[in-house]
C-alpha cells in the first residue's frame, strides 16, 4: 500500500482543501463510527488531500496495524492520503535512552502503514511535507521530567534543514504544509507542549517556509496564527477520533482551504454521527 500516493487525484486549481485527521488510536480507545463519519465527510466535500497526523495505533501491535492499514487505504480511496507516525506507533523499548536499535523504532510502523516515516506529497497547488517527531526514547525527544520520557516528540536539526529544503523545492503558489504528530503549542487544557525544546522548534518551523503545521497528539482541537519574530504559521491540532477525548469534548477534525490570498481553518465537531462545522476557526493571509 502506497498511502501518500493514493486517491483519484486532484484538477490542476489554484484552491485546495485538506482533511486533518489525528489519533484514531486502533485498539481498545477506537470509535468506528468516528471514523466512518470523517471518511464520509472527506468525500462529502471533496478534498484534495486527507493529512493523518498519527498515533493510527494505541499499543502498536500488529493486529492495530492491520486495521490501522484498512482504514489508510478507505482513506486514500477518497483522496491522496499523508501519514506519520505517532509515538503510540513507536515501539520506544528497542531504545530506551537511545541504547539498542533505533530501526526498530518503527519497524511494525513501516511494514503495516508505509515505509516512509517522512513522506512527501506534491499535489496541483499543494505541497505535503511529513516529518517523524516519534523519537521514543532517543536523545531528541529527551527532557529532565520522567512523564515526558516516551510520549513527548522531538525534531532534529537535521530533520528541520531537511525540511526546509523541501519546501524550498514547493512550486511556486503551492499551499506548503508540514505534518507532525506532536502538538507544537502548548496544550489548553493539558498545559504541555508536545515537543522537546519547543519554542526553538517553533521558530525552526516557521524558517521551513511553510505556511501551515499539522498536529494531533494533545486531544483537543486548536486553530492559531501563530506570530514569531521571524515569520507566522497557521497551527491546526487536532482532536482525536478515538474515545479519549479531553475535557469530554466531541470528537473533532479540521477543514482546511486555501486559495491564493487567504487560508482558512474551521473545526468539524462529531455530532449525531456526522461531523458539523464549529466555532473554533482561524484566518490567515497568504
């Protein structure tokens, strides 16, 4: 299964629309009909892309792999689909500390989902870029606070070079999206920040040149132009679709269009099985 290169394609436009689903969690904590009603609402309004900013598992066992994989392939069905890995996906205890074999990491990850742990998707006027913030337990997702240790996310330098580079490489006009799966604000209701380092982050994510950012991670959806002394983002979080929503919020994803002047954000919440357009929503000007 090939995810980000799947779907029926898009027209050649200057307006684009994403999807942004994150944390399906398969496995005990999944809601079928979440997710039912997120694949029917992306044929509904006819993305051009479906963005999943991981966690598609809840223990990364190969059974939720397996139905992880299933629902990928549904998706892609509807539109090109991008995926990374979550750290529920992220068999951390083959490197504790970083000692023993970070390839296995995500080994199940690749086997199951995809290969690639950082994909890339270029799309008409559209330009996908994944990057892996499911460190487990390696230096760069390190803090000095045991309740960070196999849940908080980190970026390398290198990985947030690299990713400048492609978007660098973005053809001119394409909406430029970077997808991670760790909240790169501070949660509201959590009061944590997903990464590791994270205000230096932000300001590496703000360099790439994209002009949005992607996450999930923190179960509570947030839209924000976010302003830093060396550029703005528009940051989309988004809720999960499984049952461990916090705050007992509905179940939440984010609707994303842009054209050439103007990108818009607006939160769909889950409600009587459907998902409906609600009040949380950010604007900002290419």
């Amino acid at each position: 299964m090939t995810v980000a290169g799947g779907g029926t394609g898009v027209a050649a436009t200057s307006r684009v629309r994403l999807l942004h689903l994150s944390d399906i969690h398969c496995g005990r904590p999944f809601v079928a009909a979440h997710v039912k009603a997120a694949i029917a609402l992306a044929a509904e309004l006819a993305v051009t892309a479906i963005v999943v900013a991981g966690d598609v598992t809840q223990r990364a066992r190969v059974p939720e792999f397996v139905h992880a994989a299933e629902i990928l392939r549904a998706c892609a069905e509807v539109a090109p689909t991008v995926v990374v890995p979550g750290n529920h996906d992220t068999a951390w205890w083959h490197a504790p500390f970083g000692w023993g074999d970070p390839d296995r990491l995500h080994a199940r990850y690749r086997a199951w989902i995809t290969p690639e742990l950082e994909p890339t998707l270029r799309l008409p006027g559209l330009s996908l870029i994944g990057l892996n913030s499911a460190a487990g337990m390696l230096p760069q997702a390190l803090t000095w606070y045991p309740r960070d240790w196999r849940v908080k996310g980190g970026l390398t330098a290198a990985q947030l070079s690299t990713a400048r580079e492609r978007v660098a490489a973005s053809p001119a006009g394409d909406l430029r999206v970077v997808v991670v799966h760790h909240n790169v604000l501070r949660g509201r209701l959590s009061r944590r920040w997903g990464l590791a380092r994270p205000e230096a982050t932000l300001d590496a994510l703000v360099a790439t040149g994209a002009e949005v950012v992607c996450s999930g991670h923190d179960h509570e959806e947030r839209l924000e132009v976010v302003e830093r002394p060396n550029g703005r983002l528009l940051v989309s979080t988004a809720n999960t679709l499984s049952s461990r929503m916090r705050g007992h919020r509905p179940s939440a994803v984010t609707v994303i269009d842009a054209d050439a002047t103007t990108i818009a954000a607006t939160a769909w919440q889950f409600d009587r099985g459907v998902f409906v357009p609600g009040s949380i929503a950010a604007t900002m000007r290419r």
